[in-house]
C-alpha cells in the first residue's frame, strides 16, 4: 500500500505541474501529460491488483474515483490531441474526483498502519 501511496505522490506532482502550466502561458509538454496518466494509470493497476488479494476491508471507494477521474483525464487528453480547447472548468472536475480518490486512499493507509 505504501508502494501505491508513492505512485500517487508522483502522480500528484505532475498533476499540479500541469495545472500550473494551464493557466500560464506557456503549454505544458505533451509529454508530461502522457506521463501522468500513464503513471496514474498503472496506480490504479496496482490497486486493483492489492484490492484483489487483500482480505477484510479494501479502499474499492478509491478505485471508482480514480476511474472516473481517469475518464475526465482521457477527455482531455483527446480534445488536445485534436488540437482543440477544452473548458478549464473540466479540469477542476478531474481534480476534484482524483483528490477524492487520493484522500479516501490515504485514509485507509493510515488506518491500517
């Protein structure tokens, strides 16, 4: 679990990178975008896959704010390789649904330790 607390950490930092890039004035690489979502993504790999073999209580809560979060990410991520604007609005959505996940999946961390 601490292992997929990490990832998120890491995930998060480039998540604010980014946020701060969209609202200045020089776009953010693509590249770095590729990368959160790939890394986001393989988070919620690795939780599935610890929810799977865990026993008792599980952060399945966690997992269904990341998707959600994951799906928004993906819109954006089509409508910019469409060359096209998508409301900033949209992404604080996106931020609010993956900041759920993250709390709800440091909650349980902590609450197992």
């Amino acid at each position: 679990m601490s292992f997929i607390i990490g990832v998120y950490f890491v995930v998060a930092c480039l998540g604010i990178y980014l946020l701060f890039k969209l609202f200045s004035k020089t776009p953010p690489k693509f590249i770095i975008g590729i990368i959160h979502g790939a890394v986001a993504l393989f988070g919620i790999g690795a939780l599935i896959f610890y929810i799977s073999m865990a026993k008792g209580d599980t952060p399945y809560m966690s997992v269904f704010f990341f998707v959600i979060a994951l799906c928004i990410g993906g819109g954006m991520l089509a409508t910019t390789m469409l060359k096209k604007k998508f409301p900033k609005w949209i992404a604080f959505i996106h931020i609010a649904f993956a900041l759920a996940g993250i709390i709800v999946l440091y909650k349980f961390w902590i609450n197992t330790l």
